[in-house]
C-alpha cells in the first residue's frame, strides 16, 4: 500500500509541477470567461433597432406599445420626415401602413436587423379587431373568438407492474441540455486524463525506466498506483470547479449575467435523481475510460505510439457522446441496448433518464452493470498490464492485445 501511495503521489506531484495540467484546469475557465465577456459585451453595446412609423394614430400607438428592448416604434408626422430620418441614419427602418391590412417596410441596408414577426403580428391583431367591428361584432364576442384553448399537461410514469402514475413536472429539454453538458465533459476529461496516463506508461516503456522501477514493485502495484494519482488529479480539479461555482452562487445577486441566467432556469424542475444519476455515472465513466487508456498505454513500444493507445478510447468516447446526442429524438432498440452497455452507458443513459425514456429502475440497473463491469475489467487491464509493461512489441496495439489474451488464456 505504501509503494501504491508513493507512485500515485509520484503522478500528482509531477503533473501540478508541470504547465500542461493547469493549461487543461484553466482552458475551460478561460474559454467561459471569453464567451461571458462576448455575451456582455453584445448585450450591453447593442442598441435597439429604432423604426420610424407613418400610420393612422390608434396603429402607431398601439405599435409604440410594443417597443422593448430589441425593437422601438416611433411614430412620425408625414412619409418625408421618415426618409430624411433614413438618410441621416437616425433610424434603422421606416414602416408605413396605410390600412392594417397592407404595409410597407423600408430597412436601411446598413442598419440594425428587424424583426418583421412582430410587426406582423401587431397589425394582424389591429386588423382582426377593424373587420370584428365592421362585422359588428362586440368586445365579448371577440374575445369569445380570439380565446386560444386551454391545454392541460400532466407528467406520467409507469411502474414496473405498468401501472400510471403521476410525477412532478420537469423540463426535458433542459435535462436534455445537461445530459449533453455531462457527455461532452466526460469526452473531454477522459481525452485529457487519458492522454495523461497512457503518456504516463509509454513515456516510461520508452525510456526502459520500467526495467528499474519493476525490480522494487510489482506491476500491478504500479497499475493501481497510477490510477490512483490520476484519480487525484481528477478530483482536485472537479474540486476546483465545484469551489468556483460554490463562489459563484454565492455571489449569484451581485452578477447581473448569473443573475439573469437563473433567472430563465426553475432548478426545481431538474430533481435531485436526475443530478445524483448524473454524477455517479459521470464518476464510473471516467474511471473506467481511464483503466482503459492504462491498458492500452501498456500496449504500445514508446511515447510515440501513444497516440495510438488512445485510439480505441477515443472511439468509444465518440460513438457514446454522439448516441447520447440521438436520444431526443431516437428511442429504438438499438439506443435502449447501448444505454446498457459499459463505456457507452455513462453517457447514454443519463440522457435517457432525463427525458423519460428510461425510468429509475432500469437506469440503477444500468449503473450497477457499468459498476460491475469496471471491477472486473479492471482486474483484465491488470492483468494485461502485467505482461506488457516489459514487453516491447513493435507490431501495433491490436496485436500486442491479442498476444495478451493468448497468454491469459493459457495461463
């Protein structure tokens, strides 16, 4: 236990003494902070798009009502005065109506977009209302006839007998939205520790530094040793970005973009299975692509075919985060098998549970496969790194793996 501790430590300590391990902790800050600034920035220098309006006067005050922030009507006295208002470049746009049934909009080449829907949308309502009196229609009989329908909604599940039953509302496309979030981050640890830790390996096989080390330890001490200290490093940095985001829902108030982002989310709606769900696949996941890229790291002759170690786990990443991304709007057999499938699960089924297709019962059961699995195929990549470490087989990953399983078997 003590040399485990001691080679784990050995990985922690190298990578938060080297630059490339804080790059990949802040990369992501950065590029948060890069699009928050983008977000800021447009939202606080762009103006509203201002259209001048020659129109009887109930039409341009009921117009001048709809102005906000993105769009302001202001009505003008004759045509002229619009067009030298153009000309100046005072106003992006110039709308004249001569009856709510016909209109013209003249938009500056140069000036801000315009949104034509609202323009629309406010004269057909002015119309309806001029032909509802022409046809002497009352208000309350207009009403009657613009009344929209009222559509009761109610979010269902079945049991495991089918049984119906009720269940709190949630917002499937917000949850859709985080199982993609929790996909691409679990793509984009794996990549990053991945590479970590296969360098790591064929960095040392490489150097014939294994020859050494595996005097004084077993390898499969130095097997777990190294997942150890990947996993180190991959909960200080979770531990980072859980501290930051602890900081900025504190300060949530007193930053006006967090503030406004909140206030378009009801966190009520995602639910705390979803979320636990989420995280403990998110964790299996990683730790099993990482026992993964360790095996396959034990593959290769040098540091320069750790590219091709990493290879296969890349490959898997991709076809579970693009499965994952399918969901929505593929529920076949084919996506309800993968979601049970290790590797791929991690990312599959989160997003199956959190739109519904999938509910508690076979998601745990999903989980508890994916958790299985990584035991056992931890002790195979074990196994295997064992009988690699040393050799230096220049024939490519796939065939050093199946001179692997040959010696296994015949052992």
């Amino acid at each position: 236990m003590r040399k485990m501790n001691l080679i784990a430590g050995q990985v922690l300590r190298k990578n938060l003494r080297g630059v490339s391990w804080w790059l990949m902790v802040l990369m992501p800050l950065l590029a948060v902070g890069v699009i928050a600034g983008i977000v800021w920035y447009m939202t606080t220098t762009t103006q509203a798009a201002k259209v001048v309006v020659i129109a009887p006067a109930p039409v341009a005050a009921a117009l001048q009502k709809q102005s906000d922030d993105n769009q302001r009507y202001v009505p003008v006295a004759t045509e002229a005065a619009g067009r030298r208002q153009l000309k100046k470049e005072d106003a992006d746009g110039m709308l004249v109506v001569k009856t709510t049934a016909s209109a013209k909009l003249y938009r500056r080449d140069d000036g801000q977009s315009i949104s034509t829907g609202q323009i629309t949308q406010t004269l057909a309502g002015l119309n309806t209302l001029a032909v509802a009196q022409s046809l002497g229609l009352s208000q309350a009989q207009l009403d009657r006839l613009l009344a929209a329908p009222k559509l009761a909604t109610r979010s269902v599940a079945f049991t495991d007998s089918g049984k119906m039953t009720s269940t709190a509302g949630k917002s499937d496309a917000m949850k859709q939205g985080l199982s993609t979030a929790v996909g691409f981050l679990m793509y984009m640890f794996l990549m990053s520790y991945g590479s970590i830790i296969a360098g790591e390996i064929a960095t040392e096989k490489g150097s014939r530094i294994e020859e050494s080390i595996l005097v004084a330890i077993r390898p499969q001490t130095q097997f777990y040793g190294k997942i150890l200290g990947v996993s180190a490093l991959l909960g200080l940095q979770i531990g980072l970005y859980a501290l930051l985001a602890a900081g900025v829902w504190l300060l949530r108030d007193a930053i006006p973009m967090v503030k406004d982002l909140l206030a378009t989310v009801d966190l009520a709606q995602i639910g705390w299975g979803f979320v636990l769900i989420s995280v403990v696949f998110f964790l299996v996941g990683i730790l099993s692509y990482t026992v993964l890229a360790a095996m396959c790291g034990s593959l290769v002759a040098n540091q320069e075919q750790a590219g091709q170690a990493l290879q296969p786990v890349l490959l898997l990443a991709m076809v579970g985060y693009f499965a994952s991304l399918m969901t929505a709007n593929a529920n076949g057999p084919v996506i309800g098998f993968l979601s049970y499938v290790p590797f791929l699960s991690p990312m599959i089924m989160p997003a199956r549970f959190g739109i519904g297709q999938a509910a508690l019962g076979p998601a745990l059961i999903s989980l508890a496969i994916s958790v299985v699995f990584l035991g056992g195929f931890t002790v195979l990549a074990e196994r295997i790194y064992a009988g690699n470490v040393l050799t230096y087989s220049e024939g490519g990953i796939f065939k050093a793996l199946r001179k692997s399983l040959t010696l296994l078997r015949a052992k």
